[in-house]
C-alpha cells in the first residue's frame, strides 16, 4: 500500500509525492524532464538579479540590500543546481545524501522569499488585486505576515529535513499523530510548506505581473562592416564581412 508501506512510510512515518517517482523507472523518466523546473528556477532568480539591479541604479534600494542581493542570486542558483542530485542518491539506498539535495532548495527557497519581501518593501510598491487596492502601507504589512508566517513553517521543515540528511530517518515528530485523523504531523507541516513555498509564491507572481512594470529584454547585433563597403552602402552581391579571422584569411 502506498500510504503505508512505502520507504518514506517507513523511515518518516508518512508518505508525500516523492514515492512516486522513487523508483525505476519512474525516477529515470522524471529525471529527464525535471531539469525544465530546475532551470527554469534558475533563470527567474538570474532574471530577479537583473531587475534588482536596474533599482538600485534608479536609486529604488539602498546599496546594502543590493549586496544582499548579490549573494542571495549566487547562493541560491547554485542550491537549485544541486537539487538535481535527488536523482543521483536513491532515496531508499541512501536517503540522508538523496535528502540533501532537497534541503539546499528548502534554502533557496526562504532566501527568495526573504529577497522578495524586502524588495517588494523597500521599493514601496501599491497593488490592485482583484477588487482590493493594496497601498503602500497594507501592502507592506501583507508582505511582512507572508514572510514571518513562511519562516516559521519553514524552520520547522528545515529542522525534519536536517535531521533526515543527518540520521537517515524521519524526527519523531514527523510520526506522531496530528489533529486531523489518519494523517501524520510530518504530513501537515509537509502540505503546510508547500503553501506557502509553492502555492502562494505563484499567487504573489500574478499579482506582481499584473501591477509592475514589466522587465524588457533586447537582443541586437552590432551594423556589420563589409569589405569594400562605404559610406554610400556596400559594394557587390556578396561581400564578407571584416572581422574575425575568417575576414583576415579572405583579405590575405
């Protein structure tokens, strides 16, 4: 049975949506597509870097926060990268290593979180969401109560985690019985976490689409310069271009 005789089961007193791809050949087949979300992560928080950036230099944050920035973007792209070796340590052979790479994103994660509420803050930002204008001061107090509410489920699932990696098995907390019958209390935090790290984050993405400006990415080419061109245009059908090697063996 899957909710109760599973290895997670066993060794955490409950199951979640790892189980699933736990085993061959699940685990191989997700390990192909996985990447998609992994990388994805990672170009959003390089993304974040850049805006980040472009307000500090409008003078929108101040020069302390655009070093914790900076360290925050490095940090985290390298914890989402090694997220990938959950698919390198099989979780019922060796689930401390396999844990671990799941606790770097747990880190990556509530660094983001931390990120994004002191810049949604700093830079005093207002939102319209739904039929409720947030000003500035409602949407600082709403920012702030996500966050402090998100690092306390979060120290606590850092705290199961850690002891996983450590030990190899679940805290006895995580086996006890919860307020809600048939389910362990390791699965309320577990459905909690994912609350506030997964299913709320995509709320505050669409509302931040809807009300900020908008980040814009151009991609251009120098004018390229060819051989016998002047300034009247160039000449001939098919001239190469200058630069570069292959322009110098030409001109040769």
């Amino acid at each position: 049975d899957f909710s109760t005789q599973s290895h997670l089961a066993e060794l955490f007193g409950f199951a979640n949506i790892c189980a699933y791809w736990d085993y061959s050949p699940a685990r191989e087949l997700t390990a192909m597509y996985f990447p998609l979300f992994e990388y994805s992560l990672v170009v959003y928080l390089v993304l974040d870097y850049a805006n980040t950036k472009l307000s500090y230099k409008r003078g929108e944050i101040p020069t302390w926060f655009f070093k914790w920035s900076q360290i925050v973007a490095v940090l985290s792209i390298i914890l989402s990268i090694g997220f990938r070796m959950i698919f390198v340590y099989v979780a019922y052979e060796d689930p401390g290593k396999h844990t671990a790479g799941f606790l770097g994103l747990q880190f990556a994660l509530v660094l983001v979180a931390v990120q994004n509420t002191l810049y949604v803050v700093m830079t005093g930002h207002s939102y319209r969401f739904a039929c409720f204008n947030l000003d500035t001061a409602r949407t600082a107090r709403i920012a702030w109560t996500y966050l402090i509410l998100n690092m306390c489920i979060t120290s606590v699932k850092l705290y199961g985690t850690i002891f996983i990696v450590k030990h190899g098995y679940g805290p006895d907390l995580y086996k006890q019985p919860s307020f809600i019958p048939g389910k362990a209390t390791g699965q309320i935090i577990d459905a909690v976490w994912m609350l506030f790290n997964a299913v709320i984050p995509l709320i505050i993405a669409s509302v931040r689409m809807n009300n900020e400006t908008p980040l814009e990415i151009e991609i251009s080419l120098p004018t390229p310069i060819y051989v016998g061109e002047s300034s009247s245009g160039k000449s001939g059908e098919a001239a190469p271009l200058t630069s570069g090697s292959a322009a110098s063996s030409y001109n040769a």
